[in-house]
C-alpha cells in the first residue's frame, strides 16, 4: 500500500515527520510519500528539519516544484 501525505504548513512539519515515520512501520505499508508544497516548503529547503525521515528507506519525500519557485 502507498500513502502519501500532503503538507501544506510550516506548523504540520513536525507533525509529518511523526506521521510518516509511524506509518511507514506498518506491515502494509510499501512507501509512504509526503508531499511539501505551500508553507510547508520550508521543511526541505532546511533538511536538518526532516533529518529523521531522510534516513527511512520506506519514505519518500517530494517538494512542489511551482512552491519551490
């Protein structure tokens, strides 16, 4: 199963790194994918700041392209 989440504030970062790292230990789970895009860009433009789910093979992090902009 995939699941991807969808982040869109600078105050659900933290909250995104929990999220992925707890869903991605499920057995059914076969990537988890968060997606950064509005405010929430920060957190890949600052990696130290998702470190912990950098480290996860079963995690994918993608950034918007236009919020990048």
């Amino acid at each position: 199963m995939k699941i991807v989440l969808s982040v869109d504030s600078e105050d659900k970062i933290p909250m995104s790194i929990t999220a992925a790292t707890h869903l991605s230990e499920m057995p059914e789970a076969e990537l988890v994918e968060v997606v950064y895009l509005n405010g929430g860009i920060a957190a890949v433009t600052e990696r130290n700041r998702i470190a912990p789910i950098l480290k996860n093979e079963k995690v994918k992090v993608v950034a918007c392209g236009t919020s990048m902009e």
